[in-house]
C-alpha cells in the first residue's frame, strides 16, 4: 500500500517542481538560454542582425582570380556555420562585409637534388571591414566590437582600421598535391577565421589591424 501511495505522489512532486521553476523563470525574465559555471547556451552571434550582404572582394596582388574563389568559401562558410542569411543586394541587408586581398606569398619548404619543388605554402593576407547597414548604425564597424572593442564610435571618432586576416595552405607534389591544393586550403582557413570574428567575444586584445 505504501509503494502504491509513494508512485503516486513522485510524478506529482515532479510536476509541481517542473511548475515551479518555469514560473520562477518566467518571473526572472528568462530568455531561453541556460548559463552555468561560466558557459551559455546563448549563440555566439547577433541574433538581431539577420542578413549579410557578401561583395566580390577586392584584390591588389597579381594574382587575379582567387577573389572570387575567396568570395564563395566565405558566403558558404556564413550560409552553413552561422544564423546569418547572406543577401544578393545591400539595401536589403542588415550588413555588408567586404574584404581586399593584401598579399599573396608563394614559398618553396623542399626541393629535392634536382631543384624540384617537392613541399612548398602559400600564405594570405586579407582585410576585413563588416559594417552595419541597419537604420540608426549604418556605417558602424561591427567587426571591431567583436575583437575586444567599446562599441560604437562617438561622434568625430576615427573609422577603425581594417581587420587582418592570415591563412596558409601547404602541398606535397608526391603526395599529389599542387598549387590549386594550397589555395583551396587558404581560401577554406580564411573563411573559417573570418566567420569567427564575426562572433561576439569578450573584452580582450583586439585582432591585429592593418597598417594605414
């Protein structure tokens, strides 16, 4: 009688406990993330910018081409690793990021007896500004606030300069590797570097910027 009386009141307790806590959360002004020792289920983005508007990026090397190879890992990289849709025209977005490729080195690692090459690197060089086009900040630089900064810039304040981003692709010729198997690893770096400065971090020391 008493194991019949106590499987009674368990899923009773249970719910009036489940009760409880949602009125308790409620009441708190709950925001449907959880937050525990320092770790947030809250995501890493603003989720009040919806859009991103992705333009071909510039490009100052000689090396004419990879801008637009660059531009499609970055477009793929947002459109799969964050809440952000990217849109095909500016005025229907909430932001724009653009980008310049600064510097394209080619280095040789090994060579063998014959002076072939047999591991060489590629290493990128890019700029980044993502800026906000939404009324009321258009023109504020987003992605120095998500470097360590202190938000928008007063009035009469210098823009931020540009972030610098750096990737780095390798290839082994006895391996089957090539060239193109170097960019396509810089190109993928750096759209994975680039989306994760579009998260918001903590203060701390801001990514390197570019030199005027």
């Amino acid at each position: 009688m008493k194991t019949k009386k106590s499987s009674i009141l368990q899923p009773l307790a249970c719910c009036l406990l489940a009760a409880g806590i949602a009125g308790l959360l409620a009441g708190c002004g709950w925001d449907g993330h959880f937050n525990l020792l320092g770790y947030s289920t809250k995501p890493n983005y603003d989720t009040t910018i919806k859009t991103v508007y992705v333009p071909i990026f510039k490009n100052q090397t000689f090396y004419r081409g990879m801008e637009f190879d660059l531009t499609r890992a970055v477009i793929r990289e947002i459109e799969s690793k964050t809440p952000y849709k990217t849109s095909s025209s500016p005025v229907s977005a909430d932001s724009e990021l653009l980008g310049k490729i600064k510097s394209v080195v080619k280095s040789v690692i090994n060579q063998n007896q014959l002076g072939e090459v047999r591991q060489a690197q590629l290493v990128m060089t890019v700029e980044i500004v993502w800026r906000d086009l939404r009324p009321g900040h258009v023109g504020e630089i987003l992605s120095a606030q998500r470097q360590g900064g202190t938000g928008p810039p007063k009035p009469g304040d210098p823009p931020p300069p540009p972030v610098l981003v750096t990737s780095m692709g390798q290839f082994e010729t006895e391996l089957g590797g090539s060239l193109s198997t170097a960019q396509q690893q810089a190109f993928n770096t750096m759209a994975v570097q680039i989306i994760s400065m579009m998260e918001i971090w903590p203060s701390g020391p801001p990514m390197p910027a570019a030199s005027p």
